[in-house]
C-alpha cells in the first residue's frame, strides 16, 4: 500500500513584463513516507528542473506521477518545464507494521579464513558486504539501506565476489512483505514455483541428499560440480507488482531455509537488501535506408521496437539491377525484398550496378510449322518466365534482366528448361 504522498506543486507560468508567459513558480510541500526537493523555485519556460525524493526510514521510492500517471522511476530526476505542472513522489513503506525479520545468525566459528563474501552483483548493481575471513566474524549483514532495480520478465544475470569453496547460494525476495522468506518448490526435477519466494539457488539436494541434487533451473548436479555457489539466470515474473521490496542473499551448505545456516563452522553468509521492481523498458529504435546510384529503397517502418522486425524493399532503375543491402560497408544480405530483426538503430544502402552494353539484336523468327519456342528456365528451383511465342515473326531475345537466379559457388547446378 502506498504511503501518503510528497507532492511538488508549480505555479502559472507567467511573463515578467506581462507579455508572454515565460517565468514559472515552483514551490515543494512533503507528506509521510519522505521529503522532496527542487533545484530551483522559478524557472523560464523550457528550463530543465531536478527533482529529489529521500524516502524516511522504513520506507522506499517508488516514482514520480502527474495527473496519477507515471512519468519516471528517476531519483532524482530531470525534467523540461514547459506548462503548470505537479509532481508526486511516490513512496511505499518497505513492511508490514510489526513485521520482523529473523536475522539473529551469530557468528562464524571457521578458523582456517578461507571463506568470505566480498560483494554481491545483479545486472551490474553491486552491494559491497567486505565479510571478514576471521573466526568470531558476524554472519549477517544489513544492506537494506541499498537498493538494486530490476525490470520484469527480463533475465536476471549475476556475480557473487566470494572466497572460498564448497558453499551453495540462495536468493529470496519477501514479495507480500510478511517477514518471512517461503522456498515455494514444485515438479520434478522441482524448481521455483510461479511467484515463489526463492528466486534463484545455485545447489540443493533434495530427500537430504548431499551427493546429488539440482539448481533452480532444473539442472541435476553432482559429484565435484556440487562446489558452486554463483546464481543460475532467473527472472522476476510479470506479474508482481512494482516496488520495492526485501531481499536475502544466503550462502550455505545445501540449505534451503532462509532464517537457518547449516553450520557456524562452515561460515556462512546472510545479506539483507532492497530490490525495487519496475516494468521492463522496451528501447525503440530508429531504422533508416539509402541508396546508391541506380535505384531507390524503402523500408516498412522507420521506428521500431526492440526486437521485431522490418522489411527493406529495393528497386533498381532502368539498366540497373541490385546488388546487396549492406550495413557500415558490410554485406548483410543479398535478399530482395529483406527482413530482418531489428536490435540496434539500424541504416542499410541498397547497392546497385550497371548493366554492360550487351549484344541483343537477334531479330525474329522465320519459322512457319509454330513447333519451336521456350516458356521457362530453371536453375536450382528458381524459375524465370519466357513465353516466348511459336508463331512466325516471334522475337528470338527476351530482356529479363531485372529478375535474379542465385546460385552458391562449387555447388552443383541442376536446372530444367520448359522448351516446346
């Protein structure tokens, strides 16, 4: 549930001489749940202003709204002033009142100082924990002062900085804020459950094995493989609602249970922190087309979201044909028309080239008996149609230059001509 809320509020625009509106107010009030600031209380009309929000404790970010319509997750966040405009910072209290979380893990007993967590990373976000190796070393950190963004749906990759062998990991996230970290598991080999709790471990062997057990993705590991403790690929499921919300990193001895280590001897490591979930940002690209001398070219869409596709069409002029579609000189196809997927702002040239100056004054035919004509050639299923008339006084040449056979080099030909 979201807290009451900081609002900014600006002021009419308006001129200082009386004439055009040019000057605009800004003023700032906050409510519970954090405090905002603005860079600036007055500002011409197309000047940027920065917003701040810092969320009080137990509670987190969530965005900026105008109108109840949300214009950025950004924090702080720049924005143009062009209108009378007013700005809500969102924030959402991070638990349940009374919740508490267990965090009483104690301290290591190992005494050969081979293990320790230094810092954990997802999507190149990291949380430094610096662990020490030391016997009598705490085994749980709070980190919820920091907080890592994630989108939906998209895969979630991660680096776990640790010293040491033989440990497994597993990440949770409280996702109904009740205190407690559930290890949803289902099927066979069982893996997270929609919606789990349990989003990612590295090792757990199932029945009490040690000897043989899996990953979160399924995956059955044994033997040597055991000793693994970075995170298989996960991500977070459409549909958990945006926010922020408290994550636990644990590494430890094939268990599973977020408020238990196996043993203090094994020294073992807890981390709590915020993740804050937010939709995934589809990029949109631009995608343009050229062409060089001999012919012009289009493309079906000139703005394209990540990941679908657009067709290039090139159509050669007079005496021309076409060559190839290349992308910053590189040959990419020599497809006509051609669809691609597009990842990146994209410009393909449409190359063409100039027909030499061929001998093709063959007359006409003088033959009376119409016995004798072609209507097609055939080469490696390609088919070019002739239909040349059997008739006395039919042309012998036939220009069919702007249609293209393609064929591979040290291939064998096969071919067919449908010859009356």
């Amino acid at each position: 549930m979201l807290a009451i809320l900081s609002l900014i509020a600006f002021s009419s625009c308006v001129s200082d001489d009386g004439g055009e509106e040019i000057i605009c107010e800004v003023s700032v009030v906050s409510g519970e749940g954090g405090v905002v600031e603005v860079s600036k209380t007055e500002v011409l009309s197309g000047e940027e202003v920065t917003l701040s929000a810092f969320p009080e404790t137990d509670y987190s970010f969530v965005n900026w709204t105008v109108n109840g319509k949300e214009v950025s997750t950004d924090n702080p966040y720049t924005t143009t002033i062009t209108a009378t405009t007013q700005f809500k910072a969102n924030f959402e209290k991070n638990i349940a009142p009374g919740v508490e979380y267990f965090t009483d893990f104690g301290n290591s007993t190992r005494t050969d100082e081979q293990r320790a967590l230094t810092s954990i990373t997802l999507e190149g976000q990291t949380i430094t924990v610096n662990q020490p190796s030391s016997q009598g070393a705490a085994i749980y950190f709070d980190k919820t002062s920091e907080v890592i963004t994630l989108e939906k749906i998209k895969i979630i990759t991660s680096n776990l900085n640790w010293k040491g062998n033989w440990m497994h990991s597993f990440l949770y996230v409280d996702w109904n804020k009740d205190g407690e970290f559930t290890s949803d598991l289902g099927g066979y080999p069982p893996v997270p459950k929609e919606n789990s709790e349990l989003l990612s471990y590295s090792f757990y062997g199932t029945s009490g094995s040690v000897y043989s057990g899996y990953n979160s993705k399924g995956e059955n590991i044994s033997g040597d493989g055991r000793s693994v403790w970075q995170l298989p690929e996960f991500s977070i499921p459409q549909a958990i609602s945006s926010g922020t919300y408290r994550a636990r990193l644990k590494i430890d001895w094939n268990n599973i249970d977020a408020n238990s280590v196996a043993s203090n001897e094994d020294a073992p490591c807890v981390v709590d922190f915020m993740i804050k979930i937010t939709e995934l940002t589809i990029p949109i690209y631009s995608v343009q087309v050229e062409a060089s001398e001999g012919g012009k070219a289009q493309v079906s869409k000139t703005q394209v979201v990540l990941g679908e596709q657009a067709t290039f069409t090139a159509t050669p002029q007079e005496g021309y044909y076409f060559v190839n579609w290349t992308l910053n000189g590189d040959v990419v196809s020599t497809d006509n028309p051609y669809t691609t997927t597009i990842t990146a702002t994209t410009q393909l040239k449409a190359n063409f080239e100039k027909y030499s100056k061929y001998f093709t004054d063959f007359g006409n035919s003088t033959r009376t008996d119409e016995q004798r004509a072609l209507t097609s050639i055939t080469l490696e299923g390609q088919t070019i149609t002739v239909n040349q008339p059997s008739s006395q006084g039919a042309a012998i040449y036939f220009d069919k230059t702007s249609e293209v056979i393609t064929l591979e080099k040290g291939k064998t030909i096969a071919s067919n001509l449908n010859w009356k």
